[in-house]
C-alpha cells in the first residue's frame, strides 16, 4: 500500500495555540507531528499525520480534532467566564 499524509493547519493567538498544542500531545506521537510556531502574540499550529492507509489517516485526523475542538470549547469557556468577573 502507499502511503497518506494530512495536514491541519490552525492560525490564532499564541497562548491558544499553546494549549492546543497540549491538547494532543498525549495522543499517539508516532502518527503525528505538531509544532507550533509563534510570531508575536499570534502562532500557527502545523500538524501533519503520517499513515499507512486513508483509514488509519482518517481515524488519527478525527481524533485530532475531537481534542482540539474541546481544547478550543474549553478555552472560549474560560474567556467568558473571566469576561464575566
């Protein structure tokens, strides 16, 4: 079989990206690469998923995501209730 790569690519604030970063680390790290790259008060996080089949690229990609996602829900959480204070 061949072989799949994916990318997902995030543009925001740096302190984000951090967390999101943290986010997946603790996943799988021999799927995956991550950095994040900063440029001031914003960054970018680059992650590319390394796989042997569309299947495996697939189910690695929405894992990925599923742990950015609650990363950034709780993040928008955390915004507003210090907004509120």
């Amino acid at each position: 079989m061949g072989k799949v790569e994916a990318s997902i690519l995030w543009k925001g604030p740096l302190e984000s990206g951090e967390s999101l970063l943290a986010a997946i680390s603790p996943d799988d790290p021999s799927s995956f690469q991550a950095e994040l790259i900063p440029n001031g008060e914003f960054s970018e996080l680059r992650i590319r998923v390394m796989s042997s089949s569309l299947g495996q690229s697939r189910s690695s990609v929405d894992d990925i995501l599923a742990c950015l996602s609650a990363s950034e829900s709780g993040l928008a959480s955390v915004r507003k209730h210090s907004d509120e204070s």
